[in-house]
C-alpha cells in the first residue's frame, strides 16, 4: 500500500518538481494539495504538470483531511503559512514534513511537543539537499579532529543576505563538535576592513556573491600540514528531491519529531 | 603515569618527526629505539635530534623489552621487518603501532590472531594522517547516498605508480557502501584511450602527476543536480604525528587489533 | 544605425536565447529569421518568445536578404545546414557568425576563400562562452613557462563522447605552444588500465562523467614547487551571449574570416 | 660567455636555493658575494651549500665591482639594504635584480631614473613565481570580459597581515583593466561584519588563515552564467628559481628599467 501525500504549496517552483518526483515514486501516492485558493479545482488545471483530474485542491485541511485520508502533509509554502498548518496536521493525525528555514524555536518546540502528546512523527528540514546536509555533518564530524575551520559560501549577487543560513547552520554544527578557540594568529591586523570574514565563535566565514554563481559552500579544515575541503554545489533543484523521499519514508516509521535531515542520514 | 614507547624507524623522516613529537607530548615517553645497527649507542649520537643520553639503541627486541618495559613498538620501518617486530612484540605483551601499508592479508591475519591469544592490543595503520582517514571514512558515507563517484589523486610526478594506495583504498571502501553499478553513459566513447579514468567495480580513478605536487586526493560524489567534493592536501610529513599520537593512546585502552585508522575514529 | 541580423536557428535552445538578448542590444535589430519550414510567418508565432509581428521567417535566404538586407547571418543550426548557409551568405555579401565544432577543415578553407574574395567578413566560433575562451588561452601562453599540463573535463553523464572537444581544443592550443614532452616517470606503471588518462602529444587528458554535473574544465599547469589552475564553469546558456554580441560588432568592422572566438579577444 | 652575477643575501633561505640554481645553469657563473660580514672569506665556508673556494664575499660593492666585474647584482636582502644596493649597482654599471615588494615609489622613481641615466637596465619584482604573475596577468586580462571579481588569498596562519601583497597587487592590476563598478546586490546586508570581505574598488577580496597552508591565491571571475578561477599554489621555494633566472637573462638583452615579473612575460 503506498504512501498517501498531501502537499501544500505545489503550484511553487518545489511543490510542482516535488510533485513529479512523487508521482515516479511507486510507493507514494499524491491524494490531494492543500491551497489558499482553487477549491476544487484539479491541480493540472492550474498549470503544474499533474494527472488530468487526479489531484484535487483544497483549501480547508479538515475537509482535505476528511476526503482525502493522507498519511503525510508535504509543507512547502511560506514561513507564516506552515506553521499553522502543520499544527492542524498533527492534531488530525497526519505527519507534517516541512521544507523551510523560517521557523522559530518557539514554533519549533510547540510542534514538537503536540506531536509527542499525538504521538504523530514529523520532520522539519531546512535544506533537503542531501549533499548539503552531508556536508554540514562531516564539517561538524571533522572539526573535532581539525579544529581550525573557515566556511566560504557562494551565491548569485541577486542574494541580499549575508552569510545565508547554510553557512551560518554549519558553523553552528561545528561549534557543537569543536574545541571553541580563536584561530588565526593573535596580532592579526586587517589593513582593510573585512578581509578575514566573518567570526562565528572564533572561526571564520566568507561571503562570495557573483553574478554567475547558482549555490555553492566550501568548508575548510585545518590542523598542522594538512587541509581537509568539503564542498556542495547544488546545481539543480532536483537536488532536493532525494531528500524530500527520504523523510516522506522516515516519518511512516517514526513516531519522532525531527528538526534536520542530518538526524535521519546515517 | 606516562606511556613508554619504544619506537624502531626513529632515524627514518617519519621516525625522527615522531621521535620530536612524542618528546614533546606530556602523557609519552620515548624510553628505546629499536634498530639494526648502533646498539648500545644513544639516539642523539647518530644525527637524530633528541635528548643527549636519554634514548638508549638496542639491536635486539627481547633485550629492549627486558630492560626498558616499553608499553609500546611503534614500527615504522619497511613491510619486511615490520611483520617479524610486529610479532615479537605482541609475544612479549608489547603493544604494536604499526605504520605501513605493505602487509599482506595473511601476515594481517596471523598477527590479529596472535593479538587476541595474548590479549594485548595494536594498530596497522596505512595511514596516519586523520585528514586522509577522514576523506576516506566520509566519502563511504556519503556513497550510500550520492552513488556516483570519481576518484581524483594528485601526486608529484617522481610516483612511479598509479592509482595510489589510498586512491585504491577509498575505492575499496565506498565500494562496501554504496549500491554498485557500472556509471556513465551505457554507450560512452573514448576517442582517445583512457580518458574515461580507472575502473573500480563501476566507479573511475583518474591519477595526475605534476612536477610541483605533493599528495592531494579528491572524491567527487554526485547525484541528480548536486556534487559532493571531498578532497585531502597532504602538504607536510607533521599532519601524520596526531594520528601516531592518537593511536599510541588508543592501544593502551583497547585490547582490540585495528586495521586502518578510521576505525578508532568516530 | 544599428546592425541588421538574419538568423537561423532561431526556435532552438541557443537560437531563442541569441534573439532575447540582441532585442536587448541597442545597435543590434533581428530583421528575419531563416528557418526550413514556417515560411511568411513571424518569429512570435511559433513560441519563441519575441516581438508580436516582429521578425519575418523565411525558407530561402536569396529572398531573406532581398527583403531584409540583413548586415549578419548569425547561424547556430546543425552542421550540415551551417556550410550551405554560410557559403550563401558570404556569395550575397552577408558576413556569416557561426557558432557550431562540426565544420571540416576543407570546409572552413572554403569559406575563408570565399570570404577573401568576396572581401566580406566572417567568424566561426566552436564555443562562444568568452570564459572558455579565456582558459584555453591562458592555458596556452601559461604553456611555455609551466610546461606540464593535465586537462580535467567534467560533465553530466549524458554525454557520450570523451574527451569534450573543449578538452582536445585546448590541448591543440597548448601543443602550439608549450615544449613538447612526454610527462610523468619514465618508468610510471598503471596498476589499473586508464589511470594516467588519455595522452596528447605527452599531456594528460581525464574525463569525468557524473549525474549532477553541468559543463567544466580545470586545467593544471605546473612547474617546480607551484601549481597553476584555470578553471571554467558553464551554469546557463546565458554564457554563450556576450560572445554572439561580440562577433556580430567584430564582423561589421573587419574584413577577415576568423576561426576562433580566442583571435578576436585582446 | 656567461653572465657574472653577483649575489645579496646569499646566505638567507631564497639566496642559497638562487646560488644552487644558478650553479646549474650554464650560461651564468656566481662571481661574488656582497655581504655585511665575513669579508674576505668563501662562501661555502658559511655553511652554504656551495663551491669550495669558489664564491669570495665582499662587504664593499665598489671592491667587488673592481675584482670581480660582475654584470648583474641580484638583491634578494631586505628593503633597508636593498635601495643603496641597487642604486650603488646602478653607478657601477651593474645591473640590479631586486626581489622585494617593499620599496617606496620614490626609491622606485629614483632608481628609474638613474638606470636611464646610466644606460644599464634592471629588473625589481615583487613575486619572482611566474605562476603567480601569470595567475595576476591572466585575472586582469579577462576582468575586461568577466568584470565582478573576488579574490581569495590563503596563508598559514602566522602570518599576521591580510590582505597579503600579491592579493593587493592583484586587485591593483585588475583595476586597470576593468570597468569599475560596485559588485553585489544593491541592498546587499551583513548579517555578521565582515562576510562581504575586504572591498577593493568595488571587487571584494577575502584573507583565509589556516594552520596546514603554505600560499595560495584563488581569482574568481564570473559573468551571466559562467565562472572563471584562476589559481596558483605555491608549495616549495623552488618556484622563485626560473624567474629569478628569466629575470638575470632579461637584464643582459635590455637597458629597460622593469617594476614586475609581468612586464617580461609575454
């Protein structure tokens, strides 16, 4: 029996790939699309390739819910709409896999706390590029052995912030794993501002912004005589299909409440 | 209570780098020196740096043992004395750490066998550096994952042979993880022979050699829109000694044989 | 007065991104397009994105140019349709700009003969992106100073053919250079047939071959005790675009029939 | 015949490998030793590797002058010594080789002209690595095509300054050739200081300081779609030899007076 998925925000840009990618997987199944508006319609009808009359819109996930049976909410919209309605998933019983970067750990923790009183699993995954998320594990993994680490992370000069999240999670990770110190040497002198980066406890991060560039992060490890580069391009949104599976499958066997594809990768 | 190590190799250029470090290293004491020649004189006094008097030389295994009490023979000799030390060592409950990557699978067995009759712990590392093991170890993980993968290793080009050992031994360990299948195109030409690399259970090596290398290997893992690149620059013999120190130390702890680094590293 | 340009090949991939971006251009007008079917209808008609009732398409180029007397033929078919419509072109004192690596040599001596005689212009171009031009003339002047050179070309595992013909170009322009000499040891040994590469004129060539990846190449260039590396990275076609630019202007100023993006580029 | 060089500095960690190199070449004899001590004594009597009785040191350039007549003085001592030398070389009608990155301007002018004045050509350069150059050359000729540039420099980190020289000196070329303009996005945010990099005429460059590296300079060029990297790795002192000789050479065929490597580099 396959895997019943209803997913939110499938007219976007991931929701219509991830909708492909599901309808090639044999063991799961899109029942239904949740959206702020088109009740009734069929999703092919709104212009994402879709089965002809196979996928209809709600707007309502109780009557979605009710009609539908999923077993899963694939959450791809806005911060401000996903939290909301991966509340409402669990408490009807369906567990929620939630794409985004944007929630607050607030949110986070009353999510986590309903699916454990529902006894529902669920994942919040900020990236679901595989190789992005293997590449924050292994820097974490690595930095206790090579401690002295530098992040370089690369972007289109059309992204406004910097360093992006990406960057800044990873060093996060690491500061979990690390001896924390500062690196460099102690009377370091910039003679122009800004030329050793960003310090996140002691370490360092870069900000490259080119108008060329798709996504990219580069994390350098360091002891004496020896470096050690993990690098991610992702070159493709197809990219984070693989991981979208793969929590998809987790949260059918799994009554946890999982916030990272890290924790999930073995 | 300090460690007492008895090193054979300490005038090679590993040896006597390791000599260095472990005088400087509080919880190790270099107490002899095996070695073929110059028994009875001191190490200082054959060119070595080391403390003057301090580290008496023994040509013979037995007689250093009886008189010095080492915890552990760190070998760093060549593969044909290194089987025999090795053995003499675990009979006279000597911990051997062992740096080669030359033993045959049978003289591996017969000194595993031997470790776990006398119940005294050792080491064959092929490689001391963490930097490399690490490559090594992340790469098989990653493969569950990212299953295409290409091996590029870089060496100066005095290397008479190719691939490299660690380029073989990465392949050998990605091959226990990952799904094994022939890659690239099923109809790919090679116009001219062997660009398409090295073949390894489906997967490609490719060896470089350049005058003004060092040693440098990278791993490229890839799946749909995504690369994952994992890649070691070896650029001096000191980024060998934490690994040497970490295995010294793990001995003492464990009555296990290890073959590899990577399996004392977590 | 801005430069009128025919082209053909206008509803593919290349084709319909060259359009966009010289309706961009303020001296550049698409008067027509040349096409083998769709004759009296417009560009727009056809679903290529372009001005409604704009840009004519017609099936014979003699009527083309007596109604549109296009200054360019800018011409990104296939092969066999490009030598036909570039001798036209140059016969009705059109300056062809070709972007194709499909012509022979005895087609190009043609076209360049006919050129001389009909002291009109022309540019065939086998890579327009100004990037990869750029590497492969570095690579070639870098050559005779850092006279060992191994070419890594990497690229999604849908392509057939190794190595690219970016790779062999390259290579070319380096033997013109460079110091001819077989590289690596004299003795080198492969354990594994295919490791050192394809050899050109002593040079390596490597040719990698995974899913995820899109068009690159990274030549090494070293000496004694250094390392230089040219890399190129293709992400969009939209790389190809400045190099059509640049060979329309460079056409209306120059009577030569040029072969080759790298002769026009300072 | 060969060149007569006489050498400042010969003692220091580039001087002995520049002695050793030019040994072996055979048009250009090592005549003398200007020093600020050992007077009257050989070379090789200082524990430099060189010929014994061969290599007389002088602490006077203009006795050294008169006995040994060289034609060139190659100064590789520090900025103090190194202005007098050269100037005093000048006078003498020796030819000076200056490798230092340290002269102001005006000692710069004062040579200059001097070397016109006297009809004898010279060469100071900064960075003798032609790889380096090349990598500075080849950056600012394709900022004219690729013009959003950044620039990566990396050092152990014992160095105290950033950005390093040859970054500076790399953006100082570039500057010349490309279209100014300020990169990123216009509304570009920094969430942590520093990420963006140093800025640099509107370029950004980033200072990396890791324990393992020796020197390496990555130039990152990109355009709509494409990326250019132009990198050099120095590993070994060995790579300042064939410049130092290109430049000896240089100043036997030229009455020029040449600021940079790059100006005798075709």
């Amino acid at each position: 029996m396959s895997i019943r998925v209803a997913i939110a925000g499938a007219r976007g840009r991931m929701g219509s790939a991830a909708v492909k990618v599901m309808m090639e997987a044999q063991d799961i199944e899109v029942v239904a699309v949740l959206d702020y508006k088109y009740d009734g319609m069929f999703l092919h009808s709104t212009g994402v390739d879709a089965e002809r009359g196979g996928i209809p819109i709600y707007t309502m996930l109780e009557k979605l819910a009710d009609e539908q049976k999923p077993d899963v909410l694939l959450e791809l919209t806005d911060p401000d709409a996903v939290f909301n309605n991966a509340k409402s998933a669990l408490a009807l019983g369906i567990r929620p896999v939630v794409g985004t970067s944007g929630l607050s750990p607030e949110s986070i923790s009353i999510l986590t706390e309903l699916s454990a009183a529902q006894r529902v699993g669920g994942i919040i995954a900020p990236n679901f590029s595989i190789g992005a998320v293997l590449m924050m594990k292994f820097s974490a993994m690595a930095s206790r052995y090579l401690g002295d680490v530098e992040i370089l992370e690369m972007h289109h000069d059309k992204k406004v912030d910097s360093p992006s999240g990406t960057a800044v999670k990873t060093a996060e990770m690491i500061m979990q794993e690390r001896q924390s110190h500062v690196q460099g040497h102690p009377d370091e002198k910039e003679h122009r501002s800004g030329a050793r980066g960003a310090d996140f406890d002691g370490m360092k991060i870069h900000s490259i912004r080119l108008p060329g560039l798709l996504a990219h992060q580069e994390v350098l490890l360091s002891g004496a005589g020896e470096l050690l580069s993990i690098r991610h391009d992702s070159f493709d949104r197809k990219c984070f299909m693989p991981g979208v599976l793969m929590a998809i499958r987790y949260v059918m066997d799994s009554r946890d409440f999982v916030y990272g594809l890290e924790n999930i990768i073995e």
